[in-house]
C-alpha cells in the first residue's frame, strides 16, 4: 500500500509540475506574441485593425516627425489596454504636427512619449471615449494660436449622448513652456444641440508637473480647466490631486472649475501668480492644497 502512495503521488506531483511548466511557457508565448516594435510608427493604424486586448505596440526610440495618429472606435479591455509606448520613457521624440486622437475608443494607454511640437492642433483629444490613460509624457508646443493641449469632450455633432467621455486618466506626466492661450487640460463634455450640457466624468488628474504658463493673459489661459459656463449645473466628478504647479503665471485662474462635484485636493503651487477659482457649479470641495506664495504672488480660492 505505501509503494502504490508513492507511486501515486510521484504520477501526481510529475503532472502538477508538466502543467505550471506548460502555463509557464504559455504566459511566456502570450507576453511576446502580444508585444509588438514599431519601425515606423505610419504603420500603427493599420496593426490597430488587427489589435486584441492587452496588446502593446512599442514605438522605436527616435524623432518622428508629423506623426499624426488617428484612433476610431478600436478597444482594449478592463485589465487589458491597448498600450501605445516608447521604447524607452522619453526615447521616442515628436515633432512637427504629431498629435493624436481617440475617437468613440476604450481602454488605451499613451506612454512615454516626448512632445516637442508645433502646429493648430490639440497634442491628445480624446472624443466620446473612455478609459484612456496617459502617462509618463512631456508635452510642449509651438504655436501662435490658442490650443488646448490635451482636451476631453464628445463627439461634436453627436447630440444623443451615446457617446460620452469618462473615466479617463492623465498621470505622471509634464507640461511646459506655454506662451499663447488655450489650456494645458480641458475637461469638456457633449450637448444634444440646444441647453443641455454634460461634462465628461470621473475623469483623474494626478501626479503632473505643470511648468512654465506664460506670458499673462486676459482669459483662457488656465493650465486646467473643468467645465465651462453653459454645463455649470453638469456633474463633472472630475479629481484634481497631487500636481505641482510652477511658474503658472498664464491667467489669472490657475485652476478654473466651472461644474459641479469635482475635488481639487492635495496639490502644490509655487511661485504662481492665480487663483483656485470655483468660476461656476456646486458641491466642488478643495482640501489639502499646499500654495506658497512669492512677492508679486495674488492668491484667491
């Protein structure tokens, strides 16, 4: 009887480590099948045609000019974006008119990337999508127009609110050397065509570095804005947290909230001349921030 135990049990644990071998190689299998390097980053859109779940597409470290990338209705998964990345953060460079735009998509994340470019056109605009992250990113643009840099809204002549904007992330990421109107961020939203406005929801801002927001203007030079005066009464539930704002001089609101139910906590100004300002809405709470101020330095909340 204590041969045939062992018998068995050796039969047992032999089989037991055949299949963590063979899970073990099929991870491995999976891990490179899924991982894809990008010669000339042209071609992504046409890989996107065939792209699953939990693939990554990782861009070859250089410069690349006018990388102009435009993503419609393609989705990863929850637990398994699509990535878009650089070989290296910060390795693969673009200039030019590069920009990119999700379009009624899901489940993305842009990572790595340095934006050194020039042009008419926002550097991410994300349409009627949700559960894009972007992360680990430098942006700065040349311009002489008015630009929102990265903007969050709908699809302009979708008045049905199929598709809305939500839960989508910007982290880690930096922002510099503004000189011209617009925004670093804008979380706007969609409308049915007449008065009724809603913002884009549960969006998060997070970890940033916001730098360099000048010359003064008049107006629309916030390095964030959430919101605008005709959704004031929307419901945004965006979270502002843990960014630093340094010499953000651009307008005379820093932050402009303009809807309701937002939080802005837990963030640090320094050497910035603005304000916190809740422009329009409700129920906005700001907590924790911490502001120091400069001599020339006029701060409101």
């Amino acid at each position: 009887m204590t041969n045939n135990y062992l018998s068995l049990r050796s039969i047992f644990y032999g089989l037991k480590k055949q299949h963590v071998l063979f899970l073990a190689f099929s991870l491995f299998t999976f891990c490179i099948t899924a991982q894809t390097y990008v010669e000339d980053p042209d071609d992504i859109e046409d890989l996107l045609d065939e792209a699953s779940p939990g693939d990554v597409f990782v861009i070859k470290n250089g410069t690349y000019n006018d990388l102009e990338l435009s993503i419609s209705e393609k989705h990863g998964a929850d637990g398994a974006p699509i990535v878009i990345q650089a070989e290296t953060v910060g390795g693969v460079t673009l200039t030019g008119e590069s920009h990119f735009v999700f379009k009624k998509s899901s489940h993305f994340t842009l990572q790595g990337f340095v934006f050194d470019a020039e042009g008419d056109n926002s550097l991410v605009k994300l349409e009627g999508s949700n559960n894009i992250r972007i992360t680990r990113n430098v942006f700065e643009l040349q311009t002489e127009e008015s630009i929102k840099w990265i903007y969050i809204g709908g699809i302009w002549d979708d008045h049905t609110f199929q598709y809305t904007s939500h839960d989508n992330r910007i982290d880690h990421n930096t922002f510099q050397n503004k000189t011209t109107p617009g925004h670093y961020i804008t979380i706007d939203g969609t409308n049915d065509g007449d008065e009724d406005f809603r913002q884009s929801t549960y969006d998060r801002i997070d970890h940033n570095y916001f730098k360099n927001n000048g010359p003064r203007a008049d107006n629309e030079q916030e390095s964030i804005r959430i919101g605008w005066s005709e959704m004031s009464e929307s419901s945004g539930y965006t979270t502002v947290e843990f960014n630093l704002f340094e010499d953000c001089d651009g307008d005379p609101e820093i932050v402009s909230v303009k809807s309701c139910d937002n939080i802005v906590r837990h963030n640090t100004f320094r050497k910035s001349y603005g304000t916190l300002s809740l422009r329009h809405g409700n129920r906005n709470r700001i907590e924790g921030n911490y502001i120091f101020w400069r001599r020339q330095s006029h701060w409101n909340i």
